[in-house]
C-alpha cells in the first residue's frame, strides 16, 4: 500500500468515528507506528487532522463538513461547560441569535427561561428547543433548509436578518485562526453568519478547542470583530493570550 493510499484510509477511519489511535492503525495497517506517526503528521499539514497524544482527529475543511448528529457525540462536556459560559455573557441582552449547530443549541439550552427574551436563529433544532419555553419569542428564519445541520441559509434567510437590529450573535465558526479570522466550508452558511453578526451590538464566539488554528475556505470574520471567545480549557493559555491581544475577552472553561 502507498503511502498515499494509506493516509486516504486514515483520513476515512477519522471522519468516520471522529478519531484514530495510532497504535490501532498500525495494527490495521500492518505499519509502524512511525510510519503512521508520520503519515500522521503529512495529514495535519495539509490541514486535514489534528494531531493529538497517541492519535489524531478529522478537521472540517472546504471539502468537508460534519452533520450535527455527528457533533453531537464529540467533545460534548467540554461543549456543555462552553455553552453554560456562553450563556453567562447573555448581559441585559432582549434579542438573541443563535447560530446553526451544537454548541450554539446547548447555548440556547442554558439561557434563562424565567425573563423576556426573542430568539432569532436559522437552526430548526434550536427553534424546537426553545418553543415550549413561556417567556422565550422564536423567530425562526426561513430560507433553504441543509439536510446534514437542519439549519436554513439563502437569501430569504439573510433578507430576514438584514431587517433586524440584534443585541448578541452567538456565533459558530469550522475554524478559528488569528491569520484567517472565522470561516466555514458553505458560502451559503458563510453569507448567514456574516449577516447576522452585521445586524448585531455584540458578538460571542464559542467552540472547542480543535476550531483553533483550522481554517475552512469561506471567510465571515476576523477575530477582532469579537467581543467575547468561549472556549476550553485545553486551548493553551499562551494561545488564548495571542487570540485576546486581536481584541476580544478569550475565557476558558
């Protein structure tokens, strides 16, 4: 088996249980360990996985993109603690939107349901969770609804949020990097974000610590258009410093 060969199957077994062993995969290969180290390590440099202690984890690229059932089974406690943070930088806010995705959903989850408050969102599984809740308004975007997040994009859905005068986004990102700001693989999802953090007073960022440093082929931001960045505690704190010297507050949870 080539060494090209051998990356693609290693690329396939991490986007298709989310993470890879090294020591597994040289077993299944009938390779060193070495040799998957290093195939390993020619993979994260094209940019297509994250390497960590003794394996690594598929990074979502221009070409692809996890579903949110997937999402839900990765990192979910670190994403529960960054969503009961996120939550915690609601303020005095009245008018919400809430970002497609999981992360953004838990945020929903932990916002208060005992104040007024109108939430705008393009996810039709945040709408859902929101909709039985007595003090809680839910406008939900129409638009072209994405079979893999249930989240609606187009230009219905950027028309609707262009009427609006928001006071927070929480907003979701594929990637997070001080050189290329937030991006996402969809344009269609890149045009929704852009917009709704145009229509907003103040914008919170949360995601796990594996969006930093990925970079996806859609631009919507840069990190200094942030007031706030929600994340993990296994994001270095030397690399939340460098975030936070662009402009926003980086808290780690």
């Amino acid at each position: 088996m080539s060494a090209e060969e051998r990356q693609r199957q290693i690329v396939r077994a991490a986007r298709r249980s989310g993470s890879v062993d090294v020591s597994v995969l040289a077993a299944e290969l009938g390779v060193a360990k070495e040799t998957v180290r290093r195939d390993l390590r020619a993979l994260e440099d094209h940019g297509l996985v994250r390497r960590t202690h003794g394996g690594a984890y598929p990074v979502e690229s221009a070409g692809f993109e996890t579903t949110l059932a997937f999402r839900t089974t990765m990192h979910v406690p670190e994403k529960r603690r960054i969503a009961a943070a996120a939550a915690e930088q609601l303020g005095d806010a009245e008018t919400v939107f809430i970002d497609e995705g999981f992360t953004p959903q838990l945020i929903a989850e932990a916002l208060p349901k005992n104040r007024p408050l109108t939430v705008i969102t393009a996810s039709l599984s945040t709408a859902g969770t929101l909709a039985a809740s007595e003090h809680v308004t839910v406008l939900l975007l129409g638009g072209r609804v994405r079979a893999g997040t249930l989240a609606t994009v187009d230009h219905w859905t950027t028309r609707m949020l262009a009427g609006f005068v928001i006071d927070l986004a929480y907003i979701g990102a594929n990637g997070i990097s001080r050189e290329h700001g937030l991006t996402t693989p969809d344009p269609a999802v890149s045009e929704v974000k852009a917009q709704a953090m145009r229509a907003s007073r103040r914008t919170v960022f949360a995601g796990v610590h594996t969006k930093f440093g990925a970079a996806s082929f859609c631009r919507f931001a840069g990190v200094g258009d942030l007031e706030s960045i929600v994340t993990g505690v296994q994001l270095p704190a030397s690399e939340a410093h460098r975030y936070s010297l662009r402009g926003p507050q980086v808290i780690r949870v």
